[in-house]
C-alpha cells in the first residue's frame, strides 16, 4: 500500500475528504522524521518501534568492476515490531 492508497482508505473510514487525508498523513510523517532527526525513536503502541541504526564505514565491492569502495558512514531506518503486531499478522492469540 502507498501513501495515496493509504489516504484514499482514511478518507473512506473517516468520512472526511482527499485533501484532509492527505494532510492528516503527511502531518503524521512530518512528525515522525522530526522525532528520527533529533535521534529519538518513535514508538507507535500496537505497532513497533521506529529508530535509527547507524552503519559504520566499510569495504563494499563495485559489482561490474570488482573494485573496492569505501562507503561513508550513515544512518538507516529500522522498524522493531510489536508483539501485537506480529500475532496479528501472524494470527495467533
């Protein structure tokens, strides 16, 4: 499911028109990328955990040339499920 098809099934469940779904959505994410940006995590009860995991430089290999590269340091997005979630998913009580 994308963002548009998730603000099509909110505007639905809702009663509520396109635009304000749409709004409602990209408000929510806003917030959440700004809890990520100061190094919080973001933790959504019934859902999971979202942090940032950072990724220390290392040695990749360039796939057509077999050269060695060095990538820079970042940070990545994880998700740590909750158990809600996962019996759902899963369908077990």
């Amino acid at each position: 499911m994308n963002k548009e098809q998730m603000a099509r099934k909110l505007s639905e469940k809702m009663d509520i028109s396109l635009v304000e779904s749409r709004t409602y959505i990209n408000t929510i994410l806003d917030i959440m990328v700004e809890g990520l940006e100061t190094e919080e995590y973001v933790s959504i009860y019934g859902f999971g955990r979202i942090f940032l995991q950072p990724q220390s430089s290392r040695l990749a290999r360039n796939p057509r040339t077999g050269e060695g590269v060095m990538l820079i340091p970042r940070n990545t997005v994880r998700l740590r499920p909750s158990r809600d979630l996962l019996d759902k998913l899963n369908k077990t009580e």
